[in-house]
C-alpha cells in the first residue's frame, strides 16, 4: 500500500512540476509580446516626435521652436519656406534686434524633424541655431517650473492639474497654445475630449 501511495503522491508531484514549467512557458511568451508590443508602442511614439511618458504627469509637447544666430537680412518669409518644407507653419514671430524667432509648427512630428534637419543650416552664410522653446501656453507662471528643455516637453503633475479643474480653471485649449497635448497622458479623471486631426496626429 505504501509503494501504491508513494507512486501516486510521484506522479501528482510529476504533474505540478509539469504544470508549473508550462505556465512559466506561457508567462515568458505572454511577457515577450507585451515588450514587443511596447516597443512597437514607443517607435510610434518616436516617429511622432513625442518624449517618454513621465507617470501621473501630463505631456504638453512644444511644436515651439527658437531659432537663434539670425542673420539681420532674414525674413519671415524665408524662415516660412525654410520651415515650411519641413511641414506646416502655424506662425513665425522673428525678434530682428535679439537675432532670434519663434517658430511654432502645426504638429509635434513637424516640429520634432525642423529641429533634427534645420540646426546648424546656414541662412545668408549665418548657422542658425534652432531648439525647442516653451509654447506660450506652459509659459505661465505656474507652470514654468515643470519644462524639460532637452525634450521639449511640460510634464505637468495631474495632482496640479486637478486642483484646477476642480476650481473650473483648467483649460486644455488654453495649455496647447504652442504646443499639443500628449493623449496618451491625459488623466483618468479628465473627460473624453473630442478629438481633432490636429490632437490625434501631434
């Protein structure tokens, strides 16, 4: 009887460690596709020119750009053609005195490529310098703190944001003046905003 209970007691041990190397198995693929899905996840997120996603933060990407070492003799004509065959221009504010302007593109995506392609070109035998400034939406006073000028970014805490939405003076249109704001970091308690081309593209 005791040989009959030591096969089975065996065999029941045989058959856990059987199921426990099979679950493993289907964790380690389960756990291979969910990083390759974040990777792919995160090219997307580069091809579109957005910075990483900070918890509990919300992203407002700058499609401003500063561009610095102007010649006198450049127009916003030229910084129009020069930018605009980047991708599209919303605005140019050129600053003649300080050798410097404001560009702000359409898109994040747009915005991101001017900076890779365009610092350093040479405009009237001058480089010009461009890199990101903060849209004039994140330029306030309570929100200056919160730039990360290497990524061009304002990682603004939900915690911040929600005591004004509670207050009524949260106002997202207000905040992408400038820039777009990141979906992908909008926060649970925000409503579902009504998307546009402009949103959904960064």
């Amino acid at each position: 009887m005791e040989e009959v209970f030591e096969s089975v007691t065996g065999v029941n041990d045989t058959i856990l460690v059987l199921e426990f190397y099979r679950d493993r198995d289907r964790d380690r693929e389960k756990s291979h596709k969910e990083r390759e899905a974040e990777k792919e996840k995160q090219r997307e997120r580069e091809k579109k020119g957005l910075p990483p996603i900070k918890k509990e933060n919300l992203s407002v990407c700058s499609t401003t750009l500063w561009v610095g070492h102007l010649s006198k003799l450049a127009t916003p004509e030229e910084l129009s053609d020069l930018f605009g065959g980047v991708g599209g221009v919303h605005s140019i504010d050129v600053v003649a005195p300080r050798g410097c302007a404001f560009v702000v593109m359409e898109r994040r995506r747009d915005a991101a490529k001017a900076l890779a392609t365009l610092n350093r070109h040479k405009l009237h035998s001058k480089e010009i310098t461009v890199a990101w400034a903060a849209g004039k939406g994140v330029k306030g006073r309570e929100w200056k703190d919160y730039w990360e000028a290497d990524l061009g970014v304002a990682y603004l805490p939900w915690e911040a944001l929600h005591q004004r939405w509670l207050l009524g003076a949260l106002s997202l249109d207000a905040l992408e003046d400038g820039g777009a704001v990141d979906e992908d970091t909008l926060p649970p308690w925000l409503p579902p905003r009504v998307l546009t081309e402009h949103t959904n593209d960064t």
